[in-house]
C-alpha cells in the first residue's frame, strides 16, 4: 500500500537535466559533487540549505552557482549586526502625492535568497528571515505580500569565529531542511582550481541550465514520487531511535520526519526514479539530521557528533522494524 496516491511519474528528462546542472557547477566547485548534489535535491525538495564551514572553502561560491544555473531572481543579503528586519523584508514608505503608504520590496522577494554569514546578525532580524522561510509571505504594517515561488534560501555561516555573532537557535535551525559542510577540497581539486580559475570569474562560465517554469513541474514531479508504507514507517523508526538514543536529548521532530520523506523523495527524482528506496532515506539522512539533533552535555564532553549517532541509528535500525 502507498502512503501516496500513484501520479504519473518522473518524466525521462529528469535526471538528466539534473545531471547537466551537477556537472555544469562541477567546473566552477572542483572536487565538490556531494555538496552540489545536494543543494540540488533540497532545491526541488522546496527546503531551505545551510552552509556551514570556515571561511575560503566556497560556501558563497556553491550558492551563486546554483542560483546562476537557474533562470530566475536571485538577491544576496550580506548579514551583519546593524541589519534591521526592514532591510531584508522591505518597507512601507508614505507618498504625500498619492497621500498612501507605498511599499518597498526587501531582498527576500526572489526565488533564490542566498543569506550570507546570517550568524552575524541580531536575532530580530534572523527571525525576519526564518519567518519568511516558513510562511513564504511577508507582513508589514499588517498587510501580508505573498513571496515568490518557488522560493528558496541559502544561508552561509562561519561556525568557528564566534565574535560577534550570533548563534542560530535550535528551532530555527530546523526551519532548513539540510545542513552541509563544504569541506577542504582535496589536493588534485586545489591544483584544477589554480590552473584553471586563476584571472577570471569561475562563475562566468554557468549559465541558466534550467527555467523556472520548468523548475516548478519538477518540483512538482518531486511531490508525485512514491513512498510506500514500508518505507514510512522505517522513516518514523529512524527518527523515533534518535529521540531514544542514549547520546540525545532532543531527537528529529516530526516535522523533521516529514522533510525527511521530501528529501529521499527529491533525492530519488535526481537519481531517475519515480519511487523512493531505503537508500535514498539512508543518503539524506546525514546532511537532513546533523543540524537537528541536541545532544546531552556528557556526549558534547565526550567529543561525540550527531553524525556519529547518525551512523549508529542507520545502522542498527532495519526496514520494516526488524533491527
């Protein structure tokens, strides 16, 4: 039995329109394709990303790429702590010739948001944001403006320089469906991007891969992709286990659950299939999880990872409930 009514399912140019896009930001993010492949599946999944790594290691640069390989509005908002909730959502300003209030569009009105060090500003301002995320609208002065779609919002921060900043809270940190670190490229993708990037902009070279016409029926084609019961119920013992494990004390919600079964579904449609596998809920597992999981003070003590209870909870848990 499935969970989901059966839809027609992923047309044949579905996965290789996403493999065009993969390899296309592939030459401008040498030695990167987990981190690009994944930006992609929350993209048609309608999440939110968050890049989190050191400074250099191109969080910004993954970002613009994909906004660049889709044809449609792109804004960066540069966060910093003198950033009002004004200066990202917009602002209604009085016209003494039309004696009315006129508003202003923010930043946030485009279908890529790509929020830079958003740890640097206030937490007034994060929320501005984070409430955009959700509601996919603006209010202000008590009128709401609908934001456009498809909207999504890719925020960069820097998790080692603490100075002034702000650190997201864990309830907003859930907004985002995934989190990614993006990692030192290895010796031979340092050596490519030196011999090839070296004088000119890497991202001159992507072009609009994918219109945004085109993006909405594949979104949409996400959402047909089937689940069945079987693999529900692996999805909600994966996140009950968390929530039982001796190193956590807060597990996946069941909203995480629910962003859960919208990411193995994105991530089967990159793949070419119509239906998802116990492999597809086991890959987003990771990137869906790390950021959601609050562990005790003894297994921060210990130097343990949500990634490692991550490992041990893929492991030890079967499909069907037999683990």
């Amino acid at each position: 039995m499935s969970v989901h009514q059966t839809l027609p399912s992923v047309d044949a140019d579905f996965g290789e329109q996403c493999q065009r896009i993969i390899q296309g930001m592939s030459a401008v993010i040498d030695g990167k394709p987990q981190a690009i492949k994944t930006a992609l599946v929350v993209l048609l999944a309608g999440g939110h990303l968050l890049v989190e790594d050191v400074p250099g290691v191109g969080k910004t640069l993954l970002a613009k790429a994909l906004a660049r390989s889709v044809d449609g509005t792109v804004n960066r908002i540069q966060f910093t702590p003198d950033l009002l909730p004004s200066d990202v959502t917009g602002v209604s300003v009085f016209s003494p010739q039309t004696q009315d209030f006129t508003f202003h569009p923010g930043p946030v009105f485009a279908n890529i948001v790509i929020a830079d060090e958003i740890n640097r500003a206030n937490a007034k301002t994060q929320a501005a944001l984070l409430e955009c995320m959700e509601e996919l609208q603006v209010t202000v002065d008590s009128v709401t403006h609908p934001l456009q779609r498809p909207f999504m919002v890719i925020a960069t921060q820097n998790p080692i320089d603490a100075e002034g900043t702000f650190a997201l809270p864990e309830a907003q940190r859930d907004r985002f469906m995934a989190r990614i670190s993006m990692g030192y490229p290895d010796r031979a993708a340092e050596i490519s991007m030196l011999c090839t990037h070296h004088g000119h902009d890497p991202l001159a070279e992507i072009g609009a891969l994918l219109g945004l016409e085109r993006l909405r029926q594949m979104m949409l084609q996400v959402q047909r992709v089937t689940v069945t019961e079987r693999l529900a119920g692996y999805v909600v013992d994966l996140g009950r286990a968390t929530r039982e494990h001796q190193h956590v004390l807060v597990g996946a919600s069941p909203r995480a659950l629910l962003q859960w079964v919208r990411a193995a579904k994105s991530h089967a449609a990159v793949c070419g299939r119509d239906h998802v596998l116990p492999e597809d809920v086991r890959e987003v597992a990771p990137m869906l999880l790390g950021h959601r999981l609050l562990l005790t003070r003894r297994a921060l003590a210990e130097g343990v990872h949500p990634e490692t209870v991550v490992g041990e909870v893929l492991q030890h848990t079967a499909v069907g409930g037999a683990g």
